[in-house]
C-alpha cells in the first residue's frame, strides 16, 4: 500500500452542523458547554470576553460553539472585528452585519429597516457641528467684532446642545427598535424560555486601535439593550498593548476595559502533547514513517511523539507556532531520502528551539554559542524541571553535546560528568543524571563526527523557504 501523502499544510477543520464537537481534539467542548449554561441563564444586556493568546485555536472554539448554540435554538452572528476595520464607523458595520443575517423574517425585516433609518440618523448628526466649527476657523476673524464672534459662539453652543438632545432621543429610539428586533426573532418561541440573541465579535485585538475603542463604545452604548449578549473573543494582553498606543504606556488598562466588558472567560489550555498527537495525524506523518527505509519507524515515532510534546509545553508554544513546526517536520521528511538518516530528537529539538528562539538557535548552529549555552537556556525556562528531573533531560543534554560533531567539546562533556560520577559529595540525582548522559554519549560514538545540528539546520532552513 502506497504511502498517506504527507501535507505540508492544514485544511480548515470541517464543523458539522449537527455534530459541532466531533472533530474537537482539544477537549474544548466542555467549555462550550459550560458557556451555553451561563448565557441560557440570562436574558439581560451583557458582554462577555473570551480571552486566550493569538494561535490557541480561539477562532476554531468559537465557530463550534456558535454551531452548538444554533443547535441548541439560539440566533447567532459572527462578526470579523478585523475583516472590517477598514470602515469608518464600526457602527455602520454592526448593523450592516444584522441585516446580512435576515432573509425570510419579514417581521424582523421591517424592524431592522427602521432601526437601519435611525441609525443613520445617528451617523448624520455627527456632522453639522463640525462643519460649523470648521467653517469658522476659515473666517477672517480680524473683521469679527467681539459681539458678532460672541454670537456665533453662543448660536454654535446652541446648535451642539440642541443635536446633543436630539442624539439622546434618537439613540433611545434606535435600543427600542433594536430590543423590538431581538424579540422578533425569538417570537416564536416559549415566551418562558425565550433566548438571548448571541453577537460574537472575533479579532478584536488585531484591529486598529481608534477602531477596537470605538467598536467597544458602540457595543457598550448603543447596543446595549436586553436580550443581545456580546461575545468578544481577544486576546486581553495584545489588545493592552494597542490600547497603550492611544491611551499611553501608563493607562489602567483592566479598569478601561471593565467600563466594557462584564465578565471574563479564560478559555483552558490544552492538556500536554495533546494537540501534537493531533498534528501528527493531520499532518500524516506517522503512515509516512513506515516508508523509510533506515532506522526503527516505531521508535522514530515514538521520539518524535516524545519530544515534541514536551517541547510544545516547555516553550509553551501557541497552536500556531506548533503547526508551524509540524510543517517544517513535515518539508524535511519529505525532502529527504528514504535511505537517510534524520536523528528525529535534535531535529525536533531544533526545530522548536528556532520557533522559540530564533537568535540562539542561530548561534548554537552557526557561531559560537556551545552546548552549555543552550543548556542553561533550557534549564531557565519555567517549566523545564517537568524535563529535566526525568531521564529525556539527560536525552536532550547528550544530544546537544554531541550535535556538532566537536571532539574537544564532547571530551570536556565526559570529563565534566565522569567527575560528577566519582565525586562522593554530587548528590545522588545529580550523579544518575550524569550517568545517563555518560551513557547516552557511548551508545552514540558513531554519530559523533560530524555536524548533525549544521547537517539539519539546511533541511529546516530548506523547510522554512516552502513555508
């Protein structure tokens, strides 16, 4: 049987209509779950955050979950915060969103054509003051008398109270009519279990910064009516920082965002080396092992598996940063010959150390950063005793010893831990440590004479072109 082609590149993941979850590899189902309860339990104004880092699968969770909520009888909308900061008023995009969503109702049809009517008025009201204001600033003010320039004055004053109480009025009549849509739409059902309309907002923090504000403003001020619940799904520290470059660096930026938004989320982060065991199988790379034609594919699998879990939760890579990593694995099996070796822990090791950090990667292959180097790297990150108290740690130390083939550097290695050995005051785990990496460098004396990490690194960087 020939084997599975390998990819090098994931297709969107398919989310069936009746079985939302089914493809949900990262056991997120529960906090759909969960959610669902919380927003089947009211039916007043609110706007709740999802908060998780770019690449953690936000997107993904949030189209299956509005696809169990449909399920479950709500009304939903998405809306792409991103694909449309191009417009000037984010208001004008919400409400072109809601009318994109209404086809046969023609009850909710003639309440959204009104709210439609009013909203523009909204829109228009912001206009005839500034165009006052700036009509002015083109006068020959040296010819004004004091009273003339007082009166214009007083009748601008005017003007922007007068459009002040008109805005109030029309921005009450535009809730009314939207909370008169929102009924709308659930008219037909029990009038005790009635649904909350869900308006999901995606990728807010990748927005401009005047457009998030504004967004945000609109959703909190004229949206905010009972009946719609607002989902934000965002990144909370990235869209701090965008704030910051309106606001400044010193703005409390959890005490703006409380004036918007009134509960948070956390959305968990998926159970270690779970979604690498995805990966693989997305990516196909465990059928195309056994086409191989050196090595033990079920132990080269079993490494892989391995490392790159540990890997993933020691770097505390994104998704994305993961998938992007199983597509440089994936380019350099594909690129190399069946008949040649590929060393698959310092590959995985590599890999993910120049996803993490890309300069020491840069160093360690090409300069003259050492072994110790990226060893100590290692050690420092927070999580690194879960690998380092436990044998892969010795796997890892004696891999880099050895990965650039250098004699002097691997003999200063033996010495080092051989004294570690015999030294009666190393305390004991620290003397079993040394052991296994003694080990691990005698059982791979074959492989210790040339330069594996340069040998490799060309493969990725081969890897890195076709991503």
């Amino acid at each position: 049987m020939p084997a599975k082609e390998m990819k090098i590149k994931l297709s969107e993941i398919e989310i069936p209509s009746d079985s939302p979850f089914v493809h949900d590899r990262l056991s997120r189902k529960e906090s759909a779950e969960v959610l669902t309860q919380f927003v089947r339990n009211t039916n007043e104004s609110f706007v709740l955050a999802i908060d998780s880092p770019w690449g953690t699968g936000k997107t993904t969770f949030i189209r299956m979950w509005i696809a169990f909520l449909k399920k479950e009888g709500f009304q939903c909308l998405y809306f792409n915060a991103w694909q449309n900061d191009f417009s000037s008023d984010p208001f004008i995009s919400l409400i072109g969103e809601i009318g994109s969503m209404i086809k046969v109702n023609p009850t909710s049809n003639k309440i959204y054509k009104k709210g439609k009517k009013i909203g523009a008025e909204l829109v228009r009201r912001t206009i005839p003051v500034a165009v006052k204001i700036a009509t002015a600033g083109v006068l020959d003010l040296d010819k004004f008398s004091e009273e003339a320039l007082a009166k214009l004055t007083e009748r601008i004053a005017a003007d922007k109270i007068a459009e002040h109480e008109k805005t109030k009025l029309t921005v009450e009549e535009f809730r009314k009519e939207l909370a008169d849509f929102v009924a709308s739409l659930s008219k037909t059902q029990d009038e005790n279990k009635r649904k909350s309309f869900i308006f999901v907002i995606d990728e807010l923090d990748r927005c401009r910064p005047t457009f998030a504000i504004q967004l945000l403003e609109k959703v909190k001020h004229l949206f905010n009516v009972d009946g719609i619940i607002f989902v934000l799904a965002l990144d909370k520290e990235q869209l701090a920082l965008s704030l910051q470059t309106v606001y400044g660096q010193g703005m409390d930026v959890d005490g703006y965002l409380r004036r918007f938004i009134d509960l948070e989320y956390h959305l968990p982060e998926p159970p270690k080396g779970l979604y690498a065991s995805v990966l693989f199988d997305r990516f196909s790379i465990h059928e195309n092992l056994g086409g191989r034609k050196i090595g033990n594919a079920n132990l080269e699998r079993e490494d892989l598996d391995k490392m790159f879990s540990e890997l993933f939760h020691l770097f505390q890579l994104s998704l994305h940063d993961q998938e992007h990593c199983f597509a440089q694995l994936s380019i350099v099996y594909k690129t190399t010959p069946s008949n040649h070796k590929v060393f698959p822990v310092l590959l995985s090791l590599l890999i993910a150390l120049r996803m993490k950090n890309f300069s020491l990667y840069r160093r360690f292959v090409h300069e003259d950063a050492s072994p110790d180097d990226v060893i100590k790297y290692l050690r420092g990150l927070p999580r690194s005793k879960e690998i380092f108290d436990v044998q892969l740690g010795s796997i890892i130390i004696a891999e880099l010893i050895v990965a650039k083939g250098d004699q002097t550097e691997i003999e200063k290695f033996r010495t080092h831990y051989s004294g570690l050995i015999t030294n009666t005051n190393t305390p004991s785990p620290e003397r079993e440590t040394a052991k296994d990496i003694l080990n691990f460098l005698n059982r791979w004396s074959g492989d210790t004479h040339f330069n594996k990490a340069k040998h490799l690194s060309g493969k990725i960087e081969i890897a890195e072109k076709f991503s």
